[in-house]
C-alpha cells in the first residue's frame, strides 16, 4: 500500500495546490491591471521593447519542461512569504505615489514570483527559479542607457573613421566628414540589441549550461558583446556610405545591415557557446518533499492564497484613497506676469527662439524677460493628476528632439546652483544651432522642479519629493521650469540665469503656491 501512496497524495497535493496559485497570479495580474497595461503598451508600440512579448510564453515552455521534476515534489506552503510580499506591495505603492514606471513594473513581478514560493513552497520554487525570474525581462527597462551608449557609438566611430585617415569633424553626436553629415540617434544606440540579445542569451545559458560559473559568463558575454558590435556597425555603415558615394547604407538599407550583423553576430555567439555545453543542463534532479497532504494542508494552501490576493489588493486600495481625495481639483489656469521683481520685464518683441519639449502637460506657459544682466527665456509647465501620460519627471521632456532641424543636441555639465541659501547639484545644458558657419547660437539651459514650495534640481529629488507631497495630502502637483540664455561670452550666460533665478525665486514660488491652492 505505501508504494501506490506517493503519487496517490502527490497528486492530491497538486490538485489542490495548483488550481490555487493559478487564481492567485490571475487575481495579482487583475489587481495591478494598469500596470500590466502599461507594460504591454510599451511592447506593442516600442521595436526596443518588442521581445518582451515572448517573456511569458518562453517562461510558461520553461516550467512545462519541468513537469516530470515538480509531479516528484509535494507542494507546502509558505506564509512567512507573505511578509516578503507585504514589503514589495509598499515598494509598489511608493513607486506609484513617485510615478516611477519601471520600479513599479519590477514590484509587480516580483509580486508574481513571490506569490509561488508562498503558495506552493520553496522546493517547487527552487525547481523553477529560472523561468520565474525570466519574467524580470517583461519589464521595459534600459532606456536610461540611451544617453550613455549614443555618446560610446559616436567616441568609437569618431576614432575609429580617424583611424581610417577620414577627417572628422564633431559636435556632440553629430559628426561631419568629407562626403556627408551624420548623427547618433536613440535607433544608434544599440539599446535594442543590447536587450534582445541578454534575453536569448540568458535562455541560451540557462538551457545549455549546467555550471553557474558557465551561465553567469555566457550572459555577460551576450550584455557586452552587442554593445562592441553595434559601434562597429555604426562604423561600418559609415564606411560603406563613404566609398560608396551615399549610395548604399544610407535610407532603408541602413536599419537592415544593422540587423542582418546583429543577427551574424549572435548566430556566431551561440555557435562558439555550444563548444561548451552540457547534456540535459535544464534538467537537474529535483529532491521530492515528504508526500502527503490533509484537510489542514489544503486549508492553509488556500488561506495562504487568499492572504496573497488580499497583500496585492491593499495598496491599490490606498492609491484609489488619495486619488479621490485628489479627484476634486479643477483644470489649471497658469499665466506669466509682465513683470518679475522689480528688475525683469517681459519682451515678448525679441524671444529667444527656443522651446523645450514638454509632454502633456496640465498647463503650460513661456515669456522672455529682459533684466540688468540681458535676456532670458523661461517656460513654466505645470502637472496635475499625474499619470503614466502625464508626468512631471519622465525621460520623455527632451531639451532638444534628436530630430530637431533648429537645435543640436545637448551637451551636459554638471554644476552647483546657489538659490538663496541652498546648493542645488544639477546639469547645465549647452544646444548649439545647426546652421553652418561662425555666426551660429548658443544657448545654455537649465532646468528645475517645484514641487511643494521647494525648487530641486535633480530627478531623483524630484520623485522623492512628489511621493512626500502626495503622502502628506498636498496632492500630487509639480511645475518644470526651464530657463536659457543666449551664450555671448563663456560663464556669461550661467551668470545671467542665476541672478534670474535669484531674483525671482520667491515670486515664482508664490505664483506657483497661487496654483496649486486654486484646486
């Protein structure tokens, strides 16, 4: 009889158990449904980001191919999990308050693998480690990266085209030779190939390694090789542009070498791993839990479940709480004076002719004032109810569009601010004009945040800062201020905005306090 008991229970304990955190991920997967749409938006409307639809289907292939080891294992739940959970839920809630997209995506997942382990326990867990951290690649993460790596294509290409004998002549990321003008755009970053390649390359390793030591090798190999092989492209896409004539890689071609060599080149990466893998390295022996489950077992496997669903409930319910209570605020009415102190006067006869970028905002505003030092632009754009469409911090404000026909892209340089009493550590920005000659414009930006009667510079500070706005019932409201200032001479323009901002700061402030009460 104790020989047909085993699978007997087992079975009984898989009946019970996985009917179970199936309903739990759905229900999580229902709670956080605006997360969810936010993710899947970012996949279906970004090439960066497209691979991201495979991540679940490839992990559900992943855990199926694990079916004969889990059937061997008894599931046992584990609710001191749940604590792990109630700790991701407040790290999802914050990020929603801060409007952090990506941190709240990552609390999401988390969420999700958390939830097996609690349910099914750590053995069942430990069986299927990789195919629920693969889920982490769902997440639409690495846009951060797009400054940084145009900057690295450019450098190598750059040099490389001098190593060739080619002048070259550069500003920022664009970069002239003899037989035509280029530019490093986000499509020349490489950020897409980076991406897709650490996700093949992870299942690559995770499928055909045994050795950890292997696998942790073999993904950074894919994370670093794409990034040395996408500025050789954008070198080789020049070459051919250059001897050619501007007669191949340089319309649609351009984009398809680009990925026929990506292509080459992780064809060539996998070959060269399969030198070294293992038989069956996906297949490691499982160790079978005690079998067996009673009426108690399956009491607390449901309980557990339901105490899951509840955790990932509870900080929706706090969100839709402070978004009531915010609901109640009308649209914004936002206009700049004629006058700032008493020494800055609008002259909207000469402006600047300059506009930053700004998404969506509640209310937008801009004027040039002349004062003692000279001319200065200032754009206002003020944010309530803040969403994923709408939001005060987001990479998504550019200085400058990397397809602007006026304004080159910016260059940054970081510095100190001194407004009133307070340091602000933040980044100037220098934009040059694109038209050719000595005569061309400079001009140095700089922007700051208000938010709650304190200005900050930088973006961390600013969701920190909104998240303690929003926490403390002053609602979720923030201005961007951007001021600029034509370059005559080096320093003079940065002189010329901090005695604008000194100036003005406690008008603005009040102006914008004006606003935020009139809700």
């Amino acid at each position: 009889m104790s020989e047909i008991a085993l699978p007997l229970r087992t079975e009984l304990s898989w009946r019970v158990a996985l009917p179970t955190v199936v309903l739990v991920l759905l229900a999580i997967g229902v709670a956080f449904r605006d997360t969810v749409r936010v993710m899947t938006g970012i996949w279906w409307r970004s090439d960066t980001f497209a691979h991201c639809m495979l991540v679940l289907p490839i992990s559900l292939w992943l855990v199926w191919r694990k079916r004969d080891q889990l059937a061997a294992l008894n599931p046992s739940p584990q609710p001191w999990m749940l604590l792990a959970m109630v700790v991701t839920a407040g790290a999802w809630l914050l990020a929603e308050l801060a409007v952090v997209n990506a941190a709240a995506q990552f609390a999401f997942v988390t969420m999700l693998i958390l939830a097996v382990p609690a349910v099914l326990g750590i053995a069942v867990a430990r069986a299927i480690m990789f195919p629920l951290l693969f889920l982490y690649f769902a997440v639409p993460f690495g846009e951060f990266m797009l400054p940084a790596m145009m900057e690295w294509t450019a450098d190598f290409t750059v040099a490389a085209l001098r190593l060739s004998g080619i002048p070259v002549f550069r500003e920022g990321q664009n970069f002239a030779i003899p037989s035509g003008n280029w530019s490093v755009i986000d499509e020349c970053s490489g950020v897409r190939y980076v991406m897709a390649s650490f996700l093949v390359g992870s299942l690559f390793a995770y499928l055909n390694y045994r050795s950890y030591l292997k696998r942790a090798v073999f993904m950074g190999v894919s994370l670093l090789l794409p990034v040395v092989a996408n500025w050789i492209r954008a070198y080789m896409i020049v070459m051919l542009a250059h001897l050619s004539g501007n007669r191949i890689a340089v319309g649609v071609d351009h984009i398809l070498y680009g990925w026929v060599f990506f292509g080459l080149i992780v064809f060539a990466m996998f070959m060269i791993g399969m030198r070294w893998a293992d038989a069956d390295a996906a297949r490691e022996a499982g160790s079978p839990a005690p079998p067996g489950i009673g009426s108690a077992a399956a009491t607390r496997t449901v309980a557990t479940g339901v105490a899951a669903v509840v955790i990932g409930i509870a900080p929706h319910l706090a969100v839709a709480a402070m978004e009531r209570a915010e609901a109640s605020a009308g649209p914004v009415t936002l206009e700049l004076p004629a006058r700032l102190g008493p020494a800055w006067q609008a002259d909207d006869a000469g402006p600047i002719e300059y506009r930053s970028q700004v998404l969506n905002p509640s209310a937008e505003a801009w004027r040039t004032y002349a004062g003692p030092a000279g001319k200065v632009g200032l754009q206002l754009a003020y944010f309530r109810h803040q969403s994923t469409e709408r939001k005060l911090v987001s990479s998504q404000h550019q200085l400058t569009s990397m397809r602007d026909e006026r304004w080159s892209l910016p260059t940054y340089q970081d510095r100190e601010l001194r407004l009133g009493d307070r340091e602000l550590a933040m980044r100037s920005a220098n934009v040059l004009e694109r038209a050719q000659g000595l005569q061309r414009k400079q001009l140095v930006i700089w922007r700051l945040y208000w938010i709650d009667g304190q200005f900050v510079a930088s973006d961390v500070r600013a969701k920190w800062a909104g998240m303690v706005s929003r926490l403390s019932g002053a609602g979720d409201e923030g201005a961007l201020l951007t001021v600029y200032a034509e370059q005559a001479a080096p320093g003079e323009a940065e002189a010329r905005l901090e005695r604008f901002l000194n100036d003005n700061a406690s008008e603005l402030n009040t102006l914008l306090s004006r606003v935020q009460r009139t809700r």
